[in-house]
C-alpha cells in the first residue's frame, strides 16, 4: 500500500505566472490515476484551474497565482469504497491511500494527507496549498490541511455537482482560514442542544462573529439599515430560509453561522463557505483579496483574455466609477448607492464581461449605471437632464426586478 | 502535537493579521513570537484538531463536519524569517463535536510552542 503502489512522475507548472518564489503556488496532486490515466488528470487539473478563475477574487489575482500538477502513476484506478458504507468494496492499489467511508460515511474521501505533503514539498517546495483530486466517479470530498475530491458530476441523489466547488471551500479553510458560516455541525435536526447557542466567546476567523453589529469585524462593509439582519426565532432549530434570498452583496449580519443556531453571525444570507456553488461573500472576498495581494506582480495583461468590445463597456464603468465613486439604483423610488469597488464589484464585472450571461436586469442596471455616470458629464443642461430622465426610468424599472431588499 | 520537519525556503509569505486578538477571542492561530515574548507575526489557521468537513447529499447543507476516524494527521504553516523572532507558537481549539457537553464546549485552546533555533537545526 501508499508508495509501493504507484510512481510520483513529476510537477508541471500549467498555469505560470513566473517564479515560484514570487507567486502563490497550488499543487493538485494526482490520486487513483494510472500512468495511462494521466491525460485525464490533466484535463481535470485543466478543468479545476478554469474553474478557479472564474470564482471571485481569484479572477482579480489571476497573475498572482501559480497552478501546478503533480503527475502521480497509481498502479490501479479509483479509491477505497468499503461495503460497510454501501460502496462497491473495490480496494484499488493507490498511492496515496484514498479510500471512501471515513468515519463510517461513503461520501468522507481522504487519503495519506502527510505522505502527500511531503510528496508535494519534494516536488513543489514553495507551495502555499496542496488539493488533491481523485480519480473516481463516485462523490466524495473531504478537507483539512489538504483538501481531497472525486471527480464524480453526480451525488449519489443523481444531482449534478461541480466537484471544483468543494476544493475552493477547503481552500477557504485551509488557506485563508476562515470558517464555515452554515449553522449545524451534524446537520438540521440531528445535532443536539449544544449547536443551539454560539458560546460568548469571539470567533478568530474574520467571518463570523458573536457581535450582532460585526463591530470590529466587517461592520465597516455593512450595507443594510436592519442589524441583526436575520434573527432566529428558535435558537432549537436551524434559522429559516428567507424567500426571496438576499443577494451575496447585501451584507448585513445574519444569525445562523459557525456551527450553530443562535448567537454568531454572518455576513451575508448565502457565501461558498455556507453553501457550494455560491459566491464568496464580500466579507470572505475581502479577506482572500488581501491574502493574495502580496503575491501579485506589478503588471498583469492577458492578450488572450482582451476582447476590445467588452473592455469598452468596463471603461464606461470605470470611468464612471474615477468620477464619483459610485451609482445610484432606485429601488420604490428610494435612491440606493452602490460602492463599485464594494461587494457589488464583481457582480458588475462579470455583467460587463460576460453580458449575454447576466440576467436581464442585472444587464439593464449595469448599463443605466454606466449610462448615468456619461449623462452627468454632458454640458448642454436640456440633453444632460434628458439622458438622466430616460437612464433613471431604465434604471428604476431594472432595479424593480432585482431581488427585493433592505439597502441603507 | 509536534513538529516534524521544516524547511527554509526563498518564497512570499502571506500578510500577517492583527498581532494580538482581540480580548476573548477564540479559535486558532500561530504566531512569532520575539525575545519579550511579544507577537511579531500572526495569522489563523483552520484548527487542526477539528473533525473533519464532508460534502453531503442533502440540497442546502451541501457540507457538515464528522469525526475523523484517523488517528494522526498532518497540517502545514508557512512563517516568515522575521529578525528578532525567538519562538513559534500554535494555539489549537480542542476537538469538538455536536454531542459535547457545555464543560467541553468551553474547554479553552490548548498552546503549543517552539523555539525557532531548534527549528532551524532541524531545517532541511
């Protein structure tokens, strides 16, 4: 078993972005591959770093960061997957020892995460992260000080999943340390009384908190008029689902976090470290951003990622933006600023980027916004006061369709 | 917990956070610590002794923390060479789970430490 069962081939670097002594460096580590299975994890390491990018901040740390694939030769295919759990009871030969089952659930995938970072320190000694992927089609992940995940597209409810998901939120933990913002530990309904109530003490991790202001914490991001936010009416039972959701980039604080019912907090209704597939919320954005902003070079231009027609319209936003610092969406005829460098800055990029990806109003207040920040630099006052009617009429009828909330 | 290998190595490390916690703060974290025993760097860390997180079936609580049936497990640091750093310490949050009693909940954060000149003796 462990390294008589396979061959460590070598690290290649597949995203590079320069010297390793100057970047952040993430190692995917090849688990339950054969030597001629190694083009898949390629792909699959290929597929992973896609995904990444595409995940606020990382998009903005983009130069930053360094990928690396460390090719390792497994004698058989696959992971462990013991009967007792309901699997298959395939024992495959693997270098690193994934197997399903951990703690008698199919889906806990873990391996000899000391032997793989020793394995990745002798290949990669500068690495920040190790995340190991599995090459198996049955859903698992697990993380720690280095996050493990299958391959597998589907749950064992046959639901698509994007296994990319669970190795970002263990690098939320692992790198960035911030904590896990959903409200059980076991899950609803099966904890006992001791997830009912947060103790008194402070948590260290940057997002979540005991104070129902975030005083110290991220109050300084907070963007509604109502704290808490959301309170829980039955600390005996997980905090309710607000319908419609609130969008990632209200922050407010919400209580339901850290494990428990009652008394922590979050700072937004939804974020990946609550739920996967979600975006970071500001609070958790903020933390990644400052993390990786030491690791950026002074210059960073992709040819391959301008495209002159979108970058046209993020120049109107930005040249807004230079202006005044800021938007106004009307909301029930109420003027609600918007801090594009805030939580919503993402949200307004990716529109602008990826217009024809964005929902009807999202687009339509993105463009009233840009259209409003132009309108305000036109001298003639009779065409100024006309542009901002017909832009303002543009932007109240979109915001009307964005999700309804609370905006200070 | 113990230290088992290090490494110095020619590479950027992450920004350091607040020196000191604010007053009853919880959780884990490591820190430098200088010859006054004063913190010169700090950064928290995802507690190692911690069950461990799974994904899960269920739509909305995708994830859920279990106990972890392996005995020893293994986490990393990266620490920056700091002139003046004496000792590298570690607090550690005791492993908890969802069937502990109040006294365990409290139980407070174990602290773990090491002088950096018997580091670097055993530096690779």
């Amino acid at each position: 078993m462990g390294v008589a069962d396979g061959t460590v081939i070598g690290a290649v670097k597949i995203v590079d972005n320069g010297d390793p002594a100057e970047r952040f460096n993430l190692v995917l580590v090849a688990e339950g591959y054969r030597e001629s299975e190694l083009g898949k994890f390629a792909e699959d390491a290929q597929h992973f770093a896609n995904g990444l990018f595409g995940v606020a901040p990382f998009d903005d740390h983009r130069c930053a960061i360094n990928i690396w694939r460390l090719d390792v030769a497994s004698d058989e295919s696959g992971a462990d997957d013991p009967a007792a759990c309901g699997g298959t009871g395939a024992t495959p030969d693997t270098y690193f020892d994934a197997r399903f089952c951990n703690g008698g659930i199919r889906r806990a995938l873990v391996c000899d995460s000391s032997l793989v970072l020793s394995t990745v320190a002798a290949h990669v000694p500068q690495f920040h992260s190790a995340q190991v992927i599995v090459n198996s089609d049955v859903y698992g992940g697990t993380g720690g000080s280095v996050g493990v995940s299958s391959t597998a597209t589907k749950n064992s409810l046959g639901n698509d999943i994007d296994w990319r998901e669970i190795i970002i939120h263990e690098m939320g933990h692992s790198i960035f340390g911030l904590a896990d913002e959903y409200f059980y530990y076991a899950g609803c309904g099966i904890d006992g009384p001791s997830q009912n109530q947060h103790s008194d003490f402070e948590p260290s991790q940057p997002n979540v908190t005991i104070s129902p202001t975030a005083t110290g914490k991220w109050d300084d991001l907070i963007n509604v008029s109502t704290l808490p936010t959301q309170s829980n009416p039955n600390c005996s039972q997980c905090p309710p689902d607000l319908v419609p959701e609130p969008p990632n980039f209200v922050v407010g604080t919400y209580e339901g976090a850290h494990y428990t019912h009652c008394g922590a907090y979050r700072p937004s209704y939804n974020c990946k470290m609550r739920v996967l597939g979600e975006p970071f919320c500001a609070v958790c954005q903020r933390e990644i951003h400052e993390f990786l902003t030491p690791f950026d070079p002074d210059f960073c231009f992709k040819f391959d990622r301008l495209d002159l027609s979108r970058w046209v319209a993020v120049a109107t936003i930005l040249f807004g933006v230079i202006q005044d610092g800021g938007g106004v969406i009307i909301v029930g005829g109420k003027p609600i600023p918007i801090d594009p460098w805030g939580p919503l800055r993402h949200s307004l990029w990716a529109a602008m980027a990826n217009p024809h990806d964005a929902s009807p109003a999202m687009r339509d207040t993105i463009v009233g916004l840009a259209m409003d920040h132009l309108s305000s630099l036109v001298s003639s006052d009779a065409h100024r006061k006309q542009l901002q009617t017909q832009t303002r009429a543009l932007l109240e009828e979109a915001a009307a369709e964005l999700p309804a909330y609370v905006i200070r | 917990m113990k230290l088992v290998s290090s490494q110095r190595l020619n590479m950027v490390v992450p920004p350091p956070q607040a020196l000191v916690p604010k007053r009853d703060t919880r959780g884990s974290w490591f820190e430098l610590r200088d010859r006054e025993d004063r913190p010169v760097y700090r950064r928290t860390i995802d507690n190692p002794q911690q069950g461990m997180e799974v994904v899960a079936d269920g739509p909305g609580d995708a994830l859920r923390r279990i106990d972890d049936d392996r005995g020893v497990r293994a986490f990393f640091v990266i620490v920056p060479d700091i002139a003046g750093a004496r000792k590298f310490v570690v607090h550690a949050e005791p492993r908890r789970t969802s069937r502990d009693d109040a006294a365990k909940m409290a139980a407070t954060a174990a602290t773990y430490e090491f002088d950096l000149s018997d580091i670097d003796k055993g530096a690779q």
